[in-house]
C-alpha cells in the first residue's frame, strides 16, 4: 500500500484546483462574449483601458504562445498593460495556449473573416458589481490568493479539448 506524500497531495490539488480555474475562464469567457463584454488586441485592449472606467474591467488575459518570448514589442506592451492593471486593482490571467482562447471565443473575435489579435483581452461589465458570476468569483479569488503568493501574474494552462 503506497501512502502518498505531502508533495505529491499538494501536486494532485494544484493540477485539480490548475483545471477548475481554467473551466472557470472559459465560463466567463462564454458567459462575456454574447453580452459584448469583450475586447480583443492589445491596442483595442489599450484604447480601451485609457478611455474607459477601468472599474468596469473585471478581467485582464494576456495570451502567448512559445514563439511570442521573444516579441520584444509585445513584452513591452505586456509591461505597460500589467503595470495600469495593478494600478487600477484589475485582475490579470497569463494564458499560455492562444490556439485554444481563439477555440473558446471561436467567430465572436472575427471581424470580416480575419482573426483578431488573442494576445490581450478584457472582459468588462458596465455594472462591475451587478455580475455576480461564480465562475467570475473563483478567477477573482485565485488572483488574490495568488498575490499574497507573490505571483502577480498567474499563469494558468488552457488545456486541449
């Protein structure tokens, strides 16, 4: 009989609670896209953050894939995003897997048959505190639990369906 050990416990919780966060994405995700509350791109997503109420941002995904590391431009981008993130309290998601953002929002992000820019996107309620989502309540937690792990931008995996 094998008796499992503290670090092999504390393995199997993370990947379960890795896959209920990931679900809990693509709920939100689902849930935003038909209610406009969407914005794809870093440019849009920067546009957006300089116009509008960032109180209206409950979520910030930034989305690479292994070929972006070295987008010099992009990284900048990324810096500058997180930085007015963490100023205005927005919660921010690193998503490793653009191929499958794209899947989950599938033809809602295509404007005139092009696919639109994953690598940032907001979601937005304009009544942040009227969209009382459970799956939005669990992302908002892993966040902050997160933090207080000194990780203040969590990299979570979106895995292949």
């Amino acid at each position: 009989m094998h008796t499992m050990t503290f670090e092999e416990l504390n393995g199997d919780y993370s990947s379960e609670r890795m896959d209920s966060v990931s679900k809990a994405l693509e709920e939100v995700l689902r849930t935003a896209l038909p209610r406009g509350c969407i914005t794809v791109g870093v440019y849009e997503a920067a546009k957006s953050l300089n116009v509008r109420d960032p109180d209206n941002v409950v979520l910030c995904i930034l989305a690479t894939d292994d070929e972006d590391v070295t987008d010099v431009a992009l990284q900048i981008h990324f810096t500058l995003i997180q930085a007015f993130c963490c100023e205005n309290d927005i919660n921010i998601l690193r998503v490793n897997n653009t191929q499958r953002l794209a899947e989950i929002l599938g033809s809602g992000v295509k404007q005139g048959g092009e696919p639109m820019d994953l690598h940032c996107v907001l979601v937005t309620s304009p009544h942040s505190s009227t969209w009382k989502d459970p799956a939005l309540s669990k992302l908002n937690r892993f966040c902050r639990e997160s933090r207080c792990l000194d990780q203040w931008v969590p990299i979570i995996n979106l895995p292949e369906r």
